[in-house]
C-alpha cells in the first residue's frame, strides 16, 4: 500500500514539474515564434504586392458576411483566412492582398496569399503551407507554375491541359490535376473575395 502512494505522488509530482516547464518553455518561445510569424506573412505581402508601402487589416478569418459570399458563390471548400490593403507610399490603396486556405488539395490544405491590384490584375502568389506529393503536386510552389498567375485579370479562372491560350487560362500541373483544380479554385475564391471588397460588400 505505501509503494503504491509513494508511486502515485511520484507520478503527480512528474506530471506537475513537467506542466511547469512546458509552460515555461511556452512563454519563453510565443513571442519569438509570433515574430516569426508575422515575419514570413510580411514577406508574403511584399511578395504578391511589392509596389506597397504599407499593409492594413481589413478582415480576419470568421468573419461570416465572407462566409456567406464564398457559400454563395460555390466556393465551400475555401477560407478566407485574413485580407489587408495594400497602400502605397502617397497614402492612396493600391489593392489587396488576400490569404486563401483550400482544402481541396491531395495532401490536405494548401494557404497562399495572393495580391490583386485595384482593376482586379492579380500581381502573384505565395505559398504558406503545401504538403502535395514530391515532383508532382509540389510544383505548385514553383516559380513556374506561380508566374502564370501574374498579369492575370479575369474573374474566373481556368486549368487546361491542352496550353493556355486566353487570359482566364493556365496550365495545370502535369500528373496533378488535383493541386491545379485546389490552387485555381483557392484563386478564384481570393478574386471572389477582393470583388465583395471592392464593391463595399464587407466593412
């Protein structure tokens, strides 16, 4: 009876110590890690808008009239994840930059963000998180493959196997229809999305 006591306030006292420092650490490394964060999205930024100066929240992830327009507009499987405006130096806004979460991609969630000029020109894109399959899927994240994005001003975009010939078109991934269709559906959403913006659909 008495080892099974000194076993259990052993164990209560290991597990308490070890709530401790896992605490400890935590606090030690969550600012770090938030700079880090916020870090590699203002690089993001820069990336898809290099012609800005500075970046303002304009929405958050939640908010439910974005929700709405995406549901709306057959966009289920997309989430508008954060959107700023993109102000160049005079002060004046230049566009927005939008973070897109798609879920339709072959190995789960892809997030990018995307710029979009004010006449709706799409500036580029970047890739947060992609965990496709190697030489395949992974080629989304290729300059490549990103570049066809860039110059683009269509409010539909489109994948085609046969060469991209118009302005709404781009190549798909040989081998990875599925992360095409995930990138160019998440596209589409982001331009859904800047169009509610632009038309003063979302304060």
């Amino acid at each position: 009876m008495n080892k099974l006591i000194k076993d259990a306030l052993a164990l209560t006292a290991i597990t308490v110590v070890s709530g401790l420092l896992l605490g400890l650490v935590y606090g030690i490394t969550k600012e770090p890690i938030a700079k880090q964060q916020e870090k590699t999205q203002m690089e993001a930024y820069q990336e898809v808008f290099p012609d800005a100066e500075s970046f303002e929240d304009y929405i958050d992830a939640g908010d439910e009239t974005m929700r709405s327009v995406l549901d709306e507009n057959g966009f289920e499987a997309q989430e508008i994840d954060k959107m700023v405006k993109a102000i160049g130096a005079d002060g004046s806004q230049l566009g927005f930059v939008v973070t897109v979460t798609t879920s339709e991609g072959y190995g789960g969630d892809i997030q990018f963000t995307m710029g979009v000029s004010e006449d709706g020109t799409l500036n580029g894109i970047s890739i947060l998180s992609i965990g496709e399959t190697p030489g395949l899927g992974m080629k989304a994240d290729t300059d490549e493959f990103k570049s066809q994005f860039v110059g683009k001003n269509a409010e539909v975009l489109r994948y085609t196997k046969t060469g991209a010939a118009a302005d709404d078109e781009i190549d798909a991934l040989s081998g990875a229809t599925i992360t095409t269709n995930a990138m160019t559906n998440g596209v589409n959403a982001g331009l859904c999305a800047f169009r509610e913006a632009m038309k003063g659909g979302i304060e």
